[in-house]
C-alpha cells in the first residue's frame, strides 16, 4: 500500500451520475470501483460527489468498495464478529468514539506495515534459506564434479571416449551415460539458480 497523498495535493474529484457511473474529472473518462480501488492503493486521494446534488458521498462508495471486495471471495479482511460488533455500535453513546478509534488504528497500522512485512520477509527467508541453498548447490555440483575426476583414472572412457563395444563394456557404457545425464542435471539446476 502506497504513502497517502501529501497535504499540497488537491483530491481528484470523482462524479457519480444517476446512471451510476463514475466519472473521473482529471482524466476526463468513465472508471469502475475496480479503478478507485486501485487508486486507493495506489495512494491516490479523490473524492465522490453525486453529479446532481453536488453531495459528497465518499463514504458510501467507499463503503460499496469493501462490499465488493468483500464479496468477491478469495480475501475477507472483515470478520463477521467485528462486523456483528461495528453494526451494534450504531446509536450507541459510545458509537462516536469508534471511528476515531478505528482510524488511529489502521494509521498505527500502517505505519508498522513496513516494519511488518520485513519481519514476516526476515521470517520466511529462515523456512526457506534461498541463498544457503543456492550455496549448498554449488557445493554439491564442485564435489561431484571432483568425484568424477577422481574416478576418471580408474574407468575407461571416463574421459569423453567410450571403449568399443566388448562384452561387458556394455553396462560400463550404460553406466557412463547415466552418469553423464546426472552431472548434465546437476550443471542445468546450477544454472537455474
């Protein structure tokens, strides 16, 4: 999630007409709910007036972006005991201390989201080492490499060059190749990483 708009910006203002269409003054085009969410993710400050009123009504369709969101399925941000808890603090005494508590919430939020994220990065990079195991690739590949060097002496053909087909340099030969397509999978995922 973005920075908010700094204090100099003037919000976009956004038109909603009886059709229910959304009209972006800055760029002078039609947009979705989809396309303020994303600017509100983007960061993007704007506001909603209805086109024939004039009425701001921000609110409502901010509040019609969480539905959408909400109902889409996949990430439900809002759960059904703080939605039960929110809607019975309506007409309640204390129903006016709850938006600013809300918002001094998500701004603490916020402000620790950074800080967050590095932590859970931090946290998975010691379930799942990349670099050590990139590491630990490049170990194993240098010793097979010197492994077979050191057979190399010992093994006929382990220089490139197989013997003629006598007897059993058949299965020396099968032996070979297997090795050959092993070290060529070793050097493949060497090059992955």
């Amino acid at each position: 999630m973005s920075e908010p708009h700094t204090p100099q910006q003037a919000p976009i203002t956004i038109k909603k007409y009886a059709n229910r269409r959304l009209y972006n003054t800055a760029t002078s085009s039609y947009v979705t709910l989809d396309h303020l969410a994303q600017m509100v993710k983007d960061g993007t400050d704007f506001v909603v007036y209805d086109a024939k009123s004039g009425e701001d009504i921000t609110r409502s369709v901010l509040t019609q972006i969480i539905v959408e969101e909400e109902s889409k399925g996949g990430q439900n941000l809002l759960p059904i005991s703080f939605l039960r808890q929110l809607i019975g603090f309506y007409g309640d005494s204390l129903g006016g201390l709850v938006p600013r508590y809300l918002e001094s919430s998500m701004q603490a939020f916020s402000r620790n989201e950074q800080q967050m994220r590095q932590v859970m990065q931090s946290a998975l990079e010691g379930i799942f080492p990349f670099n050590p195991l990139e590491e630990l690739n490049k170990q194993n590949m240098a010793f097979m490499e010197n492994a077979m060097k050191m057979f190399a002496p010992f093994i006929p053909g382990a220089d490139g060059v197989l013997p003629k087909a006598d007897g059993g340099d058949g299965q020396l030969r099968e032996l070979q190749a297997r090795v050959a397509v092993l070290q060529n999978q070793l050097e493949e995922l060497g090059r992955k990483k």
